[in-house]
C-alpha cells in the first residue's frame, strides 16, 4: 500500500514544529531542515508549513528554514 499523499507527512511535520515550539532544546528562534533540491514533494511540504529556502546548501540539499515565532524567520 502507497501511504504518500495521504495527510501523513503534514501531519509530521506539524507535530514536530509545535514540540520545537515547546523549545525542548532551549531558546530558540529558527529551525532548520535540508532536503533533495529536485525532491518537489518535499519542497511543497515544507514550504506549505512556513519553511523558506535559504539558498544555501549543505551536503548537496538546499537548505530550508522557519521562524519559531509565527511568522516568517527575520535572520
Ligand atoms: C515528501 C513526503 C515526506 C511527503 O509526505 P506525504 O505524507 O506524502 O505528504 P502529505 O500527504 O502530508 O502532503 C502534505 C503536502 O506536501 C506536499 N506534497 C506531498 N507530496 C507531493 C507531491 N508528490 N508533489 C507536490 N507536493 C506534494 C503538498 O504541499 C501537500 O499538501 P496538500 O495535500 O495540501 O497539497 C513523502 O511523500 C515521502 O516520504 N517521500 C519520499 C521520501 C522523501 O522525499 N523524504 C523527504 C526527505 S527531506
């Protein structure tokens, strides 16, 4: 059974950011993921969750990244 595109991954990805919102790690304003640059799911899903590209890249992924505070990262 394919369980892409079913709700799942948003579903994630919104838990995780409202645990760091809970800054389990400390203060923190940022957060930070990378994916595959040609990986338009992925793109989509972050972007969707308030996640910017950077522009910057590390080990070969784009790096993404969204504000803790509601709004769009200020960095
Ligand atoms: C990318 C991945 C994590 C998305 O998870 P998912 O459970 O399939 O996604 P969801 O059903 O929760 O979709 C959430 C959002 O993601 C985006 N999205 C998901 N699959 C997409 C696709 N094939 N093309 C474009 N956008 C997509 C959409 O914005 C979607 O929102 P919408 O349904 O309101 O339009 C999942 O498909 C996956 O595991 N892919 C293979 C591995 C991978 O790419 N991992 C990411 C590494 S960073």
């Amino acid at each position: 059974m394919n369980y892409q595109g079913k709700g799942f991954g948003k579903e994630l990805l919104t838990t995780v950011i409202g645990w760091c919102e809970t800054k389990p790690l400390g203060e923190a304003d940022t957060i930070y993921t990378s994916c595959d640059g040609k990986n338009e799911g992925a793109i989509s899903l972050y972007q969707a969750a308030g996640f910017e590209i950077t522009g910057e890249k590390i080990d070969g992924e784009i790096v993404l990244k969204r504000s803790l505070m509601g709004g769009h990262s200020d960095e």
